[in-house]
C-alpha cells in the first residue's frame, strides 16, 4: 500500500511537470491525482491482459500518467470556470 501511494505521488509529479503552465495544485490533490491515474493505468493495463491492476509495469505507468494529466487539465478547466462565474 504504501508503494501504491509513493507512485501515485510520482506519477501525478511527473503530470505536473507535462502540463504546460502553473498548476495550483497542493500536494494532497497531486497526490489524489496521481492515485487515481494509478488506478486507472492498472486497470487498461489489466484489461489489456498485461498485467495486474496492483501490478507496477510500463504500460499502466504510462497510461497512469497520461490518465493523471487529463485530470490534472480537466481540474485546471473546472477551476477556471468556477473561478470566472465568482466575478
């Protein structure tokens, strides 16, 4: 579990770091991002046949990482809506 935890937090760093601009994001939410890509690149990596879902491999590392910065973008976008619907 805390091996878990530890890549979530590397894989939503690493988003952060592909996302072009700042994000303002607090470690808590890069790390909840990073989990949740976790879980979904162990998932496609399963339902690949590739490996399993708690399994660390190169497939569902990349898809986890992609899944994060898509979060990461969809969050930055929902932010910014709320933040304009404020003024």
């Amino acid at each position: 579990m805390i091996g878990f935890i530890v890549f979530g937090l590397v894989v939503g760093i690493i988003a952060r770091l592909l996302v072009p601009g700042r994000q303002r994001l607090g470690l808590g939410l890069t790390l909840l991002l990073g989990l949740v890509g976790s879980v979904v690149g162990g998932v496609v990596a399963n339902a690949l046949g590739t490996g399993d879902i708690w399994e660390l491999n190169f497939l569902g590392a990349v898809v986890a990482i992609a899944a994060a910065v898509v979060l990461i973008v969809i969050g930055e976008n929902v932010n910014a809506f709320r933040s304009r619907g404020r003024r």
